[in-house]
C-alpha cells in the first residue's frame, strides 16, 4: 500500500513538524513557542507565516535545516539570530552578532520622533546609539526630506549599521550619514551644535545588576544593554549633550528602563533647558520614553521645566 508522504519518508507535513517545535521551545521556556515555531518553519518555507496551512511538505532538506534553527532556538538564541533579520516598523533589518536586536516597544519612540519631525517641518534628525539603525533608517524611510545622522561608537555594531543603511540606499530611501563617535563625548557632534530639529536616542539604560533573560545576557553586547550601576550612566550626558545640539524648539526623546519612569524627566526638568518634558507609557503600560522640546531663552533657563506623563 503507497504511504502518505509523511510516513516512511523524510518528507513532513508542516502541522508534525511545528508540533514538535513548538514542544521543544517551550520546554526550553520559551514563551511564544508555537508563534516562533510558526516564524522558522515560515522562514524555511519562503512561505507568509499565515499561509502555512496551505504549505506543501518539509522536504528532508527543508526538514533538517528547519530541525537546525529550532535547535539553535532551544538554546536560547535570539529568533532575529537564527533568521538573521529583524521587523521594525516597515523595515527588516539585517542583525546579528554584535548589534543589539531593536525591540518592538522602541518603534514607539521611533513613531513620536517621525511624528515630531513632520510636524516641525524637520531638516535635521539625529539618532544617537543608533545600533543596527533601526530609528534612524524609519525617520529616512517615513519622512523623507529630512537629512538624518546616525552616531555609533561600537566597532561590532558599525558593520551592521552601514550593511543596513546600503541596502535601505539601495531600496530607494533616502540615504542617512553614518558618524562613529561616542555620544557621551563632550564635543559631540560639534558642527552641529544648534543645529538639530529632532534628537532621538535609545540608549544603554539596564541597571548593571539586573539580571536579564539568556537572550539578552549572551547574545546583545553588554555596552549596548548596561548603562552603569542605576542605567542613567549614557542618559545624563546625552541629555546634557541634546541640550546644546537642539535649537530652539527643538525636540529630544529618550528610551529608558521601566524603573526610569520619574528619573529620566528629572534629568530633563532638572537640567533648565527643557520645556514641555512629558513620560510616555508602553503598549504594556509601562513607562518607557521622555521628551521634552528645547527652551528658546538661552542657554539656562532660570526657572525648572515641569514634566507629566502622557499616554502611549
């Protein structure tokens, strides 16, 4: 008697072979087993993620490397790793070892910058601790008049960066200007002191003791995670440093850990520069962003600048 295709042979329908991902990712506690499990066999397939059903089967080529991404899952290897992209905003970003992988709470502050540049008639955005570009290559992407530059120290992640930044060139968008610096240096960006409509920044902002999950902590480099022993290590300059780089009106927003939620627009109020200083909440409720908009009556002003939280 002839076998179905998934008995006797290498051949496996797609329904077999996603039961016994998703088992093995959960119990490698992953989780959004099944909705990871669905995303690698999606991967393999060269098939959307929704049309798996109507996939044909594994093939025992297919079936192997598919068992090999799995595996290398289980081990807690971050997805983006194994696919070696990752979805942020309109984007699929090209990330691997050595660039931090952007999380989707960050297209938040990412969204609010692109908003704040349409909305001032933006000629000037900088992203600063740029990584893999992800902020910077959206507001490129989504407001395209606007000349964006993107600042990153890390020689592990500049790679990334600049491969990204080509093939968004390459796509059409318009193409961002890459600085290699730090952006706690005191001489930051000086040619554009003044300059700058829209500051964005996501920086290295988890209290040195945190422990984070096996993702985070073997896979994303610890500059671009750590921000010294309260998280504020990289933030305090860079407030400091958009004050001076944002002309008047100008506007300035900063991701920060969920402890964060009064000490970053602390900073900014405390600072007299700022005006407008708002918290803004995740999708989760949590806080997540501040901004605040550069004062227009000199370099300190004299009175402190009040903050309130505002929604997602």
């Amino acid at each position: 008697m002839p076998q179905h295709p998934s008995e006797g042979t290498r051949r496996r329908r797609p329904s077999v072979a996603l039961a016994h991902a998703s088992r093995a990712l959960a119990e490698a506690g992953i989780g959004s087993a099944r909705a990871e499990a669905e995303q690698l066999a999606a991967y393999v397939l060269a098939v959307p993620r929704g049309r798996l059903a109507l996939a044909d089967d594994f093939t025992a080529e297919q079936l192997d490397r598919f068992d090999g991404l799995v595996a290398r899952r289980a081990g807690r290897e971050p997805l983006q790793h194994v696919t070696g992209s990752a979805g942020f905003r309109h984007l699929e970003l090209a990330v691997g070892p050595g660039v931090f992988v952007p999380r989707p709470e960050t297209e938040l502050l990412a969204g609010w910058g692109i908003a704040q540049a349409r909305h001032l008639g933006a000629g000037l955005v900088v992203d600063l601790c740029s990584g893999s570009g992800a902020i910077a290559l959206s507001v490129a992407q989504e407001v395209p008049a606007v000349r964006v530059v993107a600042v990153e120290r890390a020689a592990a992640a500049l790679p990334w960066l600049r491969r990204n930044a080509a093939a968004r060139a390459a796509a059409g968008d318009r193409p961002i200007e890459v600085v290699v610096a730090d952006v706690t240096a005191a001489d930051l960006l000086a040619d554009l002191v003044g300059r700058v409509d829209v500051l964005l920044c996501n920086p290295p902002y988890v209290p040195s003791g945190v422990v984070v999950p096996p993702e985070v902590g073997r896979h994303d480099p610890a500059d671009a995670v750590f921000g010294g022993a309260d998280g504020l290590a990289v933030i305090r300059p860079v407030v400091d440093r958009a004050a001076a780089l944002l002309r008047p009106g100008g506007v300035v927003g900063v991701e920060h850990d969920d402890t964060h939620g009064a000490a970053v627009p602390d900073l900014l109020a405390g600072d007299g520069r700022f005006a407008a200083v708002t918290g803004h909440r995740d999708l989760t409720g949590r806080p997540r962003f501040a901004t605040a908009s550069r004062r227009p009556d000199g370099p300190h002003a004299a009175a402190g600048a009040t903050w309130q939280t505002d929604s997602p």
